[in-house]
C-alpha cells in the first residue's frame, strides 16, 4: 500500500497542537482575509513577544534587582487576550479549532455526511452568533460603563470600569473577545455557506 | 434541563461541532431554559464570568510553554537533545525506540503538549525508524504512546489547566505525576524490547566500547549543551523555587529563541514570525475552550451537576473506590471521545465536589486525571495522538492497532490501577516536597 494511500485510510482527527506543517496558516485568498489575517497575525506575534519580554523582566526586577514592575500583571492579561482571541480567529479561518470530527472520519462520502456537516456549521454558526451578540454587549458594557454614560460623546465616562493600577480601561480587553467572537463567527459561516452549497449538489472548489 | 444540557453537548460533539461551541451550545440551552423554574439565567453576567476566570497569569504559561516547544522543534533543539540521548542506549535491540520514549519524555516536560512533541520529535525520529527497519505499526505505536509523557512530565499544559479549574497547587499537581510518568517511561521501554523479541528485521547498531561511547558524550555533550539547558532551565527554575511556571515559560521562550538562530543556525527571523503564529493558533485554540468552559461550569454547578452524577453513581454502589472505578471509566470513554485538554476542562469541575465528597485528595486525582487523559489519547474512536502519529510515521491505522493494544494493556492500565488504588505513589513526592497531607 502507498504512503499516500495508507494516509488517506487513516481516520483525521483535529487536535489541540497540529505539527507546524499541518496548522500553518494558509495564504488568504482574498483581500479581506489578507487583511484580517494578517492584522491577527501581526497581533499574535508581537504579543508573543512582548509578553516574553514583560514577564521575564519582571522576574528580572524581582529576582536580580529587587525590585517590582509595578502592576505589570495589568498589562500582560490585556495583552494575553489579544493574543488568545486573535489565535481563536485565526484558528477558525484555519479550520483548527477542536473538535471530535466523528462524521468525517467514519460517515462515508455522501448526502448523509454532506446533511451532517451542513448540520454542524448551521449550529456553529447560530450559537457563535447568539455569543458575538453577548460578546458585543459585554464590550459596550466596558466602553460605557454601567451606567451607558458614553451614550453622549460630548459628556463625561461615569463608572467606567479600569483596572486598579494602571487605570486602564478594561474595555480594551473585552474588545478582543468581542473582535475574536465576530472573526470566528464570519469564518464559521463561510464554512456553513460552502457546506450548503455542497449539500445542494453545487461544486464549491 | 441539566439532561437536555449534556445532551446537547454530546449530540454537538458527535456531529462535529468545535468543542468550544458545543459548550457554547450546552451553555445556551441553560441560558435560556436553565434553573430550577426553567426562566434560564442572566446572559449578561456569563461573558464576564468567563473573562473574570482568564484573567490569570499563570494561564499565560500555557501560550509560552507552546511557543518554547515550536521554537525547539523548528530550531533544531529536539534533534540535539535526542542525539544526545541516543549514546546511552542507541546500541541496544529496540534502543531507538529507547531513545525516542526518553526524548518525548525530555521534549514533554519543555513542551508540554502531547501534539507538539510528537510532531517535534517524531519528525526525528520515524526516518530513523524507517532506516533501522523498525515496523511502520509499532514504530508510530511507540512513539504515539511516548509523546503522551508530556501530559505527565511536568511542567505541563493539562494540569496546569487543572490546577487553575480547581483551585490546586500547580507544583503539588506537577509533582503528582511524576512518578506514574517514570513508571509508563519504563515499561513502554520494556514492551518495546519484548515487542521485537522475535523481529529479525530491525538493524542493531554495532555495540559500543566504552571509550567510544565517552568519545560519542564528549562530541554530542557539547553541541547538545545549549539544548540541555533548556530543561534545567526550566525545570531548575520552577523547582529550585527560582520562577513561577510563567516565568520559566517565559525564559524558555527567551532562552530557545536565540539558541535556534545563533547557535544551531536553523531559526530565522522569518521561520521565527511564523512559528511564534502557529503557536498563537494553538494557543487561542485551547484558551476559547477554556473561556467557554469556565462559563459552562458555572452554570452546570448552578444546576447542581456533581450532586446529580454522585446520586447516579451512588445509585450503583455506594463504596467511594467503586465510585472512583466508575469515574475511571467515565474519564475513559471522554478520552475515547475528545482530546486531553478537552476532557479536563470538561471532567475536572463536574468530577472534583464528587472527589471531594467521597474524601479522596484532590492532587491524588490530578495523577489520576492526568494518566486517565494520556489512555484516552491513544484509544479509538477518538485517538488524536495516535491518528497524528500514523500520519507522520506513515503507518496505515490497522497495522498500528495491534503493537497500541499491547502498550494500553501492559503499560497505561496496570500504571492507572496502581495511581487508583495506591494513591501514595501519586502523593509521595507532593508530600515530601511541599507537605502536601496523605
């Protein structure tokens, strides 16, 4: 049997931690994508970075010096979300997010699987809609405060929520979630469109 | 409406949905039909919630222990650590498969994802394989079984989700697994060598002298010497109670970087960028899983659940180590059906108020959970690992079966059995470094 045979035989399973040549992003092919995928890969890696380097700092400061980054903890969270929620939307575009994937691994090719696999990306893409809807009211409760009070750009933030150090607005974090939710959502019902049109016996690729 | 809840998340899992929108899906049934008078819960306050619970830095190791461990598969680290490993046994029958378990084990405990380290060292190691005449089958078997190692060499990526779940000590539940981790490293080594008691294929390397042997460590000691002290590194600095978990994850990251692109030449700024992304994938991947989970906890313990599966095991018995039987088994059939870090974000808020109940110690169960998640990676239907390693090793999944079978039954279940029901194996190295109680 032929190497290439015997891979196709094997049952596919996506996982938490794909060897590089297999999660590597794809190229986008649209100008949109480029943009959106480039925006989060840009984001990804200079949190990357700068969370390497706030951390170690601090256990520079702390064990070498001394002394103490004062609330860096402030700042490493904020921008350990960006890097979260950017590597989620990412992964969605990738298609690498976790799942069981039973139907494709033991469905045989057909209407079934092509129902099943519309059926997955249609819950997908309702739920992820019911929680872009929650993530975006949790981001205008951060922008707002309680209170709505940005309602009036011209007047004054009241209660406002702000971290305790550094005073920075927690809205800031939230607005990852909510970016990371909308990018997975988009992403997901690009795949709920291609299923579809796969369903109706359309050929997408 | 707890019922309909976990048959939603069931229903979705089977059909394909990413696990984190099934939990997204079981929390919205409860969201809107959840409670005792069926009017749901407050949206509002879920997404908060969820945030509040990530809001951690030590989660943030997880982000840097996946980058450290792309960063030593793509600048060569691996390849050092495991030639270096290689003098002690590679002239043994069956020392390749001697090296590769003890490489996982090494590239585990830095990585700290049972995916990653295959893929860092399988890639290694299966033209090795290949060249040594090893069977396809049995080399992707053993090498699927051995990457498992990083779910229980600490540090590691699983139980420092646990710990944050429950609420336990990260060192007490790193520790826990240490000795049930030397034990699979063993006797996956022994199984291997009676697995090819009677193959006449595989080529054995001409025995070594001891002189050529030291010639071998001097040579190899001092390229692999950067790639050596990444784990002392790390392991040096969580232990000696120099760094945090974060922080040694960090220093890793650090510390690889300019070790790939100085010293072994195989990391540029531009393989850099993109491993530092693909990391970033995983990484967002297995931290949406968690934000979702944490908001499903919650409202799974507002519907009381623990207390609903602890009235259904006591149902059957009511004696806490046939209860304990029971969870063992459910944790299995989870493994069978989602990955490592999936099942733990799942079983370790439902399981932890029943094992506290019944009176076993909660570092006793991260050993338990952490052994039980390694089996289910392995097992069919849903063998993620074992999948991956068939891929990589080229090896078609029917001739893999046989040689895994024998790895499950001789090394993971008579190691589960003896972290069940002895649970002073798991405890004795928390107890003695951290006095943790029996």
């Amino acid at each position: 049997m032929s190497e290439n045979q015997d891979k196709k035989n094997s049952p596919q399973c996506k996982i938490d931690c794909l060897p590089s040549e297999m999660i590597l992003a794809s190229t986008p092919k649209n100008f949109f994508d480029t943009i959106v995928i480039n925006s989060f890969s840009f984001i990804c890696f200079s949190t990357s970075i700068i969370l390497t380097l706030i951390i170690c700092a601090a256990a520079f400061f702390r064990y070498i010096l001394n002394g103490d980054l004062t609330g860096y903890e402030e700042w490493v969270k904020i921008f350990a979300f960006w890097l979260y929620f950017s590597g989620a939307a990412i992964g969605a575009y990738n298609r690498t997010h976790v799942s069981a994937d039973l139907v494709q691994a033991y469905v045989a090719d057909g209407k079934l699987k092509d129902f099943l696999v519309f059926l997955k990306d249609l819950i997908t893409v309702g739920v992820c809609l019911l929680f872009a809807w929650y993530g975006l009211k949790f981001f205008e409760f951060g922008f707002m405060g309680p209170l709505g009070s940005f309602s009036d750009p011209m007047g004054p933030r009241i209660a406002v929520p702000t971290t305790n150090v550094w005073r920075i607005s927690l809205w800031v974090g939230y607005l990852s979630v909510f970016l990371g939710l909308i990018f997975m959502l988009y992403y997901f019902a690009r795949d709920l469109i291609s299923s579809t049109r796969l369903l109706l016996g359309r050929k997408n690729k | 409406m707890i019922y309909v809840a976990l048959l939603i998340l069931v229903l979705c899992l089977i059909v394909g949905v990413p696990v984190p929108v099934s939990f997204m899906a079981s929390a919205a049934w409860l969201i809107f039909f959840g409670g005792a008078d069926g009017s749901g819960y407050a949206a509002s306050q879920l997404l908060p919630y969820g945030y509040k619970q990530m809001d951690s830095v030590p989660l943030i190791a997880i982000a840097l222990f996946i980058a450290a461990g792309g960063i030593m598969e793509r600048g060569k680290i691996g390849e050092k650590l495991i030639d270096f490993v290689d003098v002690f046994v590679g002239d043994l029958k069956g020392g390749l498969g001697i090296v590769a378990t003890i490489s996982c084990a090494i590239v585990g405990s830095i990585c700290g994802a049972a995916c990653a380290t295959l893929s860092c060292v399988g890639t290694i190691v299966f033209p090795r394989f290949r060249a040594e005449g090893y069977p396809r089958g049995l080399s992707a078997a053993l090498l699927a079984n051995a990457s498992l190692l990083g779910l229980l060499i600490p540090p590691n990526a699983t139980l420092i989700i646990f710990a944050w779940i429950t609420g336990q000590p990260v060192l007490a539940c790193f520790l826990a697994t240490v000795i049930p981790g030397l034990m699979v490293i063993f006797l996956i080594c022994v199984v291997n060598r009676w697995l090819l008691r009677n193959n006449t294929e595989v080529v054995v390397a001409d025995k070594r002298s001891t002189g050529e042997k030291l010639t071998l460590l001097r040579s190899r000691t001092k390229s692999a010497l950067p790639a050596l002290m990444l784990p002392f590194i790390v392991l040096g600095g969580i232990y000696g109670g120099l760094m945090t978990t974060t922080e040694a994850s960090a220093m890793a990251v650090l510390y690889a970087i300019p070790v790939g692109i100085f010293v072994y030449k195989a990391l540029n700024l531009k393989n850099t960028y993109q491993v530092l992304i693909e990391s970033a994938i995983t990484t967002g991947v297995i931290m949406v899983m968690l934000y979702c989970v944490a908001m499903l906890s919650r409202l799974y313990l507002l519907e009381d659940l623990p207390q609903v599966l602890l009235n259904l095991f006591k149902a059957i018995s009511e004696d806490p180590m046939v209860i304990m039987f029971m969870i063992n088994i459910f944790l299995v059939i989870m493994g069978m059906l989602m990955d490592d870090i999936s099942v733990v974000v799942l079983a370790s808020p439902i399981l932890m108020p029943i094992i506290l109940e019944l009176g076993f110690n909660p570092i006793h169960f991260a050993a338990i959970i952490g052994v039980n998640t390694g089996l289910g990676c392995i097992t069919p239907p849903a063998a993620p690992v074992l999948y991956l390693s068939g891929r990589l090793g080229a090896a078609p999944i029917d001739e893999m079966m046989k040689p895994c079978m024998w790895f499950i039954l001789l090394c993971w279940i008579p190691v589960l059995a003896v972290v069940v029901f002895f649970p002073k194996v798991s405890l004795l190295l928390p107890h003695l470094f951290l006095g943790t109680p029996w």
